[in-house]
C-alpha cells in the first residue's frame, strides 16, 4: 500500500529569522511523497522571499488576515491525503510527518495529532523566548493525551476530516485554534503527543508576549461561556484557580498596614496557594535550569498569572455588555474552496 500523499502547510508572518530552519527541517522529513507550500499572510519583511529561495511553493492572503485565513488558504491549496500544519518558527523533528501520518492510519477514530514543542526555544536570544519555551512545553505535556482544544503549531489532520469539519473561523484571531479544536472533537477525538515534537520559537519580548496572553484570556470567555465548560486538557481547574490567587496575592498586600503584622500572613499564604497550582512546572524548571533561572521563571510566571487573570476579567465584563462579543463564536464560516 501506497504512502498517502501529505502536504505541509506552512502559514507565515514576519518570520523570515526562523522560516530557513522550519523549512529546512520540512524537506528533511523521513516521509514520502510530500509537497510544501508556505502561506504569506502579507508580511512586511522578506518572509516570502525566503520561502521563495529555498525552492518552497509560496502563495500569499490577499491581505493580512490572520493565521485562521492563512491555514485555509493553504488547505484549499492542497492536494495531500494528510494535512499537515506546522508555524513558521517551529522545526519539527525528522520523524514529525511520519509519526502523524503512523498514528492516524492506526486509529481511524482520530480526528487530528498535536505535537508538543521540545523545552528549549528554537532560537534562544532573551530569557524570555526561554521561559515560554518552557512553560508552554511543560502545560503540554501535561495535557498529553486526549483534549478538546488543537495545538496548531504542529499537527496532522486527514483532509476529509479538514473539509467535514469546515475551515478555520476568519473571524478570530488568537482563539482560532481553540474554536476549531472544540468543533473537531465534537465528532473527532483529538490527541496531544510528545512523539510529535520539534523545537519553537517564541516571542523575544516580555511586553509582546503579555499582550498575546491577555487577548487569549479575554477572547476565550464568550467561547467556554457558551460551552460551560473549558477546553479539555491545557486550562485546568488548578490553573484558573492559580491566577485568581495571584490577584488575590497582590490585593491582600495591604493587609498588614492595615490590620497589623499578623495580616502578613495572609498574602504568604496567597502566594503559596498560587504556587501549589502549578508546582509541578516550578520543580521541572528548576530541575533543568540553574536557580537563577528559576528564580526569574517564578516571578514572570506570577506576571503572566496577573495577566491572564485581567484578561478574563475584561472579557467577563465586556461578555456582560456587549450582545456582539458574546456573539463572537456563532459566526458562520465560509465554504472552503480551491
């Protein structure tokens, strides 16, 4: 029996630092026959030409649109029996598109096989494209398994599956993949693996990253309020609970100039129930790196707590008011067309 056919979408802006690896590594796949396009969604740097000079099939948005409308043009594009998506700051491992190809031939029930990123960033220039790489590795792997969300940055769907299932929402930005990971696994189990894995590339900048968090935080209330429940796998109970701890941590600081040294207990007790929720990350961090490290990994991660925690809290309130954003998941997607 012949190998199906796979083809590797490649969605991309702005990142021509890290399209030369993610691409070097697609054409170095164990897997045959695969074909390759890369999806420009305008870029303002010479994403496209990069792609270009490596012999990559390169299509471009007619305008910048966001990863939802890059991924559906490329999967229009398509020929491949197997779609594989893979951003354009991750270099999968040599057996990636094999390995998703293996297990979705073994398990006809499965609609689609995440990746998970290796601990260590792609290209490692700041502390905390580090910190991301491993608190992201870390929430993964621990999701392992069976979930209801999609970990778009490296996964395999059959294109029937793709096509059933209806294209990315063009609408979203940011919660595109959760949207679709909960229409998928509706009639579609979904599986998380670290036998697909390859290294990533995050953002460079504390500021950057922060802002991504919070409108991942504030987009995702109208969807897992009209689900009534979160997403299976990655935002856990113990998680949610975490960051509202670390508000309450920061709101209780006052206590002790208010009620007397006594009260200094209760932020220490705030900021350890913030820290049990997610202990398990801190001992794999510090078992990794040295304490320094750790040290700054703890104190971004309570940060991004904050973050996350107003991010919700402003979609909460914005979900209470405004009929259109509470609306923001029931918008109809087009037909995918070629």
């Amino acid at each position: 029996m012949r190998p199906p056919l796979v083809t590797v979408i490649v969605p991309t802006y702005n990142h021509a630092r890290f399209l030369p690896l993610c691409l070097a590594a697609i054409q170095a796949q164990t897997h045959t026959p695969l074909e390759i396009v890369v999806v420009d969604d305008c870029s303002t740097d010479d994403s496209a030409a990069v792609a270009a000079s490596l012999g990559v099939e390169v299509i471009s948005t007619p305008g910048n649109s966001g990863p939802a409308v890059a991924r559906n043009l490329g999967a229009a594009w398509a020929s491949g029996e197997i779609l594989f998506f893979v951003d354009s700051d991750v270099a999968l491992a040599p057996d990636a598109v094999a390995t998703g190809v293996a297990l979705l031939d073994a398990d006809p029930s499965l609609g689609a096989v995440c990746g998970i990123e290796d601990p260590d960033p792609l290209i490692r220039s700041t502390r905390t494209e580090d910190y991301r790489a491993h608190q992201h590795h870390y929430w993964s792997v621990a999701s392992e398994g069976e979930v209801s969300f999609l970990w778009s940055a490296m996964f395999a769907i059959r294109a029937s599956v793709f096509r059933e299932t209806g294209p990315f929402n063009p609408g979203l930005r940011y919660t595109e993949e959760v949207d679709y990971g909960q229409r998928l696994s509706e009639r579609h189990r979904v599986r998380i693996t670290r036998a697909i894995h390859g290294r990533m590339g995050h953002d460079r900048e504390l500021p950057t990253l922060l802002r991504k968090l919070f409108q991942r935080g504030r987009l995702r209330v109208p969807l897992y309020a009209r689900k009534r429940r979160f997403a299976q796998g990655y935002e856990t109970a113990s998680r949610a609970w975490a960051s509202l701890a670390a508000l309450l941590t920061v709101l209780a600081l006052p206590a002790p100039f208010l009620l007397g040294p006594v009260a200094a207990v209760l932020p220490a007790l705030l900021l350890a129930a913030w820290a049990l929720g997610d202990l398990g990350m801190f001992r794999f961090v510090f078992a990794r790196k040295c304490p320094l490290f750790g040290a700054y990994f703890v104190a971004v991660h309570f940060v991004v707590s904050l973050v996350i925690i107003a991010g919700v809290a402003t979609g909460a309130a914005q979900w209470l008011i405004s009929p259109r954003f509470r609306r923001l998941y029931e918008s109809s997607t087009p037909e995918l067309t070629r």
